[in-house]
C-alpha cells in the first residue's frame, strides 16, 4: 500500500506526524513530508494518521 496525501486539501496541522511519526513529519517551514511507500509493520500507525486528519487529506492506496 502507498500513500497518498491532497496537498490541496491538507493544512499541514501535523496530526499525521503525531500518529504516525516514522512516516510523515512537519519541515522547517511547516510543510507536511510524507514517506509515499511504508512497512507493513506501520499499518496500525498510518492508519491512525489517516483517521486523525481533519480534513481527511489522507489516503491509502494500492
């Protein structure tokens, strides 16, 4: 599975990097950074950060 993340729906509030820290994290300037491709032993993780955004920018795809 991938990730895939609207940049014209996220706001960067970070909630992602607080649920899943080892697949997306806030830069210097705020701006969201995402790994598009995981382990399978961050599932639980990821899907919590998509569940946690507000504005449901956040997709699994296959």
């Amino acid at each position: 599975m991938k990730i895939f993340v609207d940049r014209v729906k996220c706001q960067n509030h970070g909630q992602c990097a607080i649920s899943a820290p080892n697949n997306f994290e806030l830069d210097a300037e705020g701006v969201l950074q995402y790994r598009e491709t995981f382990d399978g032993d961050d599932i639980g993780d990821v899907e919590d950060a998509v569940d946690s955004c507000p504005l449901q920018a956040i997709q699994l795809t296959s």
